[in-house]
C-alpha cells in the first residue's frame, strides 16, 4: 500500500483549526477541548470555504483508501464521532467503519473502535510491513504530529493537500521552519469553485538542487 497524508491547509500552511470541533464530542472521545492552547483562537476558518467540490473530493478519497492510519488524538476524535455511527451511510464514515485502522501509540492500550490495532515499539517498522503489503492507499487523515514524523522517516509516498484560501496567520503550520527536504512530482491538480486548490504530489527523494559550476 501507498502511504498517503491527506490535509487541510490554508495558504501560509496552517494545519491547526481548520475545524471547530463540537466539544461534547471532543469529551466524549477523550480529547482536551479547543481552547485556544498557545494563543491559538482563529478556529473554523476552513467550513466557510468548503464547497461540493471538496466535499466529493474528500468522500471519493475516503472510498478509495483501503486502510487508514491515525495518530492518537485524531484517532480519538474520530472514534467519538464516525466510530460512534454520527450520520450514518454518510460514505466517509462508511469507508471508515468498515476497513482497517491503525493507531500509531505508545500510550493506547484498548481501543474501543472495530477493527482497530494499535502500532507501538518499532512503529517505523509496523509502517513498513503496511506499505509492503499489497493494495491501494494506506491514509492519514489530521495527524500532524504523525504526518511530520513519517516525512522525517521518509515513509511517505504521496501528500495530497487540500489548500483553502486564507491567510491564517497563526497556529501550527504543516511544514515546520525546520526538517526534511523532499522532492516532490505533481500527479493531480484540481481547484473548486470557492477557490481550494487540491494538489497530489508523489515524493520523489530528496530534492535536487543547483550547483555552481566555475
């Protein structure tokens, strides 16, 4: 399987709040509620910009996926949310409740969610059976933390970004000042009405760069 993130961004590369996430639903899947931690206040910037074809983008993509990866706290989220049957056939949560997931954790001992295993000790290793395996796309939804783990262990084949158009201005960014560099090829472009753009690119290694030549 291919190993594919999948985010939310805004132009200046904001991952953080893309969505105000209902508290109750936060408590009941264990998660700290979104109050503004670091000074962070500019919640639901993405929703006003979401249009149908986004949203077909992001439930074609759902289908497509034969297995999805989660850090802990998406995964939680998550569980307290499609793993709990909100809005049902609704074909997200229908990809997500019928097909493998796993929970890369040292922490998560007993998930309540079906079909769910928890990756620990040698994760880098777990990864890399998965992507041995045969099959289509290996998902990550959310997870940045994870996401920018994977890229620093280059376990990553394809970043599919859904860029919306705002400036966010705060908030933690998908790429940090600091980390690896990644060649990267342009496999699918696509814009929406309300002006997302979705890029898919595969890695290609690390990137060339130009050299002096006397």
């Amino acid at each position: 399987m291919k190993l594919t993130t999948v985010t939310n961004v805004s132009v200046d590369g904001v991952t953080q709040g893309h969505r105000r996430i209902d508290a109750e639903t936060r408590r009941e899947a264990g998660a700290p509620d979104q109050d503004g931690s670091g000074g962070f206040e500019r919640f639901g910037w993405a929703p006003p910009l979401l249009d149908d074809g986004a949203s077909t983008f992001i439930s074609q993509a759902f289908q497509r996926a034969d297995a999805f990866l989660f850090g802990r706290r998406t995964y939680e989220i998550f569980a307290g949310s499609w793993g709990a049957g909100m809005d049902p056939g609704n074909p997200v949560g229908e990809a997500l409740n019928t097909r493998p997931k796993y929970v890369a954790s040292t922490t998560l001992a007993d998930p309540q969610w079906a079909d769910t295993t928890v990756l620990s000790g040698d994760i880098a290793g777990a990864i890399g059976e998965l992507r041995a395996q045969p099959g289509g796309a290996l998902q990550v939804w959310g997870s940045g933390t994870l996401i920018r783990w994977l890229l620093d262990q280059r376990l990553v084949d394809e970043i599919v970004l859904l860029t919306y158009p705002v400036v966010v201005g705060q908030g933690t960014r998908l790429f940090p000042a600091t980390g690896p560099d990644i060649g990267l090829e342009l496999v699918d472009l696509q814009s929406t009405p309300k002006g997302l753009t979705i890029q898919t690119y595969r890695t290609t290694g690390r990137p060339q760069y130009e050299t002096t030549t006397t």
